[in-house]
C-alpha cells in the first residue's frame, strides 16, 4: 500500500519538474534566438537495463534487489533535459544593430563576468564607450579577441558612423572594416551547457571552432525563438491533468492508509 504512495508521489514530483520547464519556455516565447528545452522522461525497462550493470551484488539475490529499488525508486522520472536547438524563424527588423545567426549550429561568443559563453541572442546594442554589446551589456567578442587586452576586448564601432556586417560576420563602419565577429561553432552541441540570459557554457575553447565562411549571418533581422506556444500549451495541460491524477491516487492512498490503521488499532483494542 505505502509504495503506490511513494510511486505517486516521486511521478508527481516529475510532473513539476516538467512544468517547470515548460513554463520556463512559454516565459521565453518572445526572447530572441532562445532554445526550447525538452525533457526525456525514463522508464522502468531503461532504467533497468542502466542500473543492473553497476549492481554490487549478483542478480537475483534479495540485496540485489533491494539496491535495484533504492536506484530507481520505482517511478518514472527525467532522465534527461536537453535543449532543442531547431531553427527559429526570422524577423525583419530593420534595425542594424540586430542580427540573425541561419544556422543551428552557429553562435556568438560574448564576454561575461564568470568567462566567455555563446549566445543566440543577436539582438545587439552599442554601451557608451562604443561596444558592441548584448541586451544585458555582455561584449561581443571579435575573432581575435585572445590577443586583445583583458579589460579592453571586444568591438568598437565608431560612433555617429553606419555599420554594416556581411553574411560572413566582417564589421565595416562606413566602409571601413572594423574587425569580425567570432562565429562560434562547437563540436558537439551536447556538450553545450545552458546558463540564465540565454547563455551556454563550454569547457574549453577547444572544444569551438571559428567559423569564418557560414554565410549565415544577416543583419537587420532577429531569430524568432523556436518555442511553439499552442504546443507548449498543450503540453503544460496535460501535465497540469498529470499531476492533479497523481494528487488524487495520493489522496485515496493516504485514506486508506488512515483506515487500515484504524481497522488494525480497532483489533488490538478488541483482543
């Protein structure tokens, strides 16, 4: 009787965690360039076939057992969060200042107080001093930003001149070339780990390349996020009906529960 208790508890539990990503994308509908985050959520047969192999006891034996339960707990559960980096559509903004990245593959590479991160987000501005900057102030980091001094990296744009970038990131300010965009290509997108402000962390920089030919890059438009709303919404009803079944299963445990112990107290009294 006590594990459906624990079962409907530890599945309603994951339900939460799942609205909390699906919120987390339908707040991020309108963010520029943002990646929805999409879950994987394990069953018994996976988990089992993950787990048994690392078992410190032979099969089939009751410790075995009773370690197999403690490692999975016998509930569904999310196995995975991984980020959808599908490609959003493009927004005509006729502003110079924003730019769009075509591929999925392809980043900006921006300079933050915890290090360098990639961004999607191309939605740019200019600080006061002339560089080109995130929404949230971050620096846009040129190719060669490495042999740049620490305090002064990133890209400087004339002020009072028009800037234009080429599909390949070259910065030109009144047709004056000005310096290149990093466009950060990772090896592996897996690898990428997602941070607030619609940033991504990496290990290492060997882990990016330089690409210097995408042909991706167009000025005056913004990438629209890839969140479906009506989608999302959907998916954040039905793991709301999720989680109000699990609430219910709970409720009829506990008063069952409740009765056997009062039915077993009753006996005790009678004997």
């Amino acid at each position: 009787m006590q594990n459906g208790y624990y079962q409907a508890t530890g599945a309603m539990v994951t339900q939460f965690n799942r609205l909390d990503i699906i919120t987390n994308n339908l707040a991020n509908v309108n963010t520029s360039g943002y990646k929805k985050d999409d879950v994987v959520i394990a069953d018994f047969e996976r988990i089992f076939k993950e787990t048994k192999d690392i078992l410190p006891l032979e099969n089939h034996t009751k410790d075995s057992a009773k370690f197999l339960n403690r490692a999975i707990n016998r509930v569904p559960h999310i196995n995975e969060v991984y980020t959808d980096f599908g490609a959003g559509g493009l927004k005509h903004t006729n502003n110079p200042l924003d730019i769009a990245i075509g591929k999925n593959d392809l980043f900006l590479l921006v300079d933050t107080p915890a290090g360098v991160r990639l961004t999607k987000n191309g939605s740019l501005n200019l600080d006061s001093e002339g560089y080109l900057v995130t929404k949230d102030g971050y620096r846009v980091l040129p190719t060669n930003y490495e042999a740049q001094p620490p305090l002064t990296r990133g890209i400087v744009i004339p002020q009072n001149a028009p800037m234009t970038i080429d599909s390949n990131g070259n910065i030109y300010s009144d047709q004056a070339p000005v310096g290149r965009l990093y466009v950060a290509q990772p090896r592996e997108l897996r690898n990428l780990q997602k941070e607030g402000d619609n940033l991504y962390k990496i290990d290492s920089m060997e882990e990016v390349v330089d690409n210097a030919t995408s042909g991706s890059i167009a000025q005056g438009y913004a990438q629209i996020s890839n969140v479906n709303p009506v989608k999302e919404m959907v998916s954040l009803i039905e793991t709301q009906r999720m989680v109000d079944m699990y609430q219910r299963v709970m409720t009829t445990h506990m008063s069952d529960l409740n009765q056997e112990a009062i039915n077993k107290l009753a006996s005790m009294r009678a004997n």
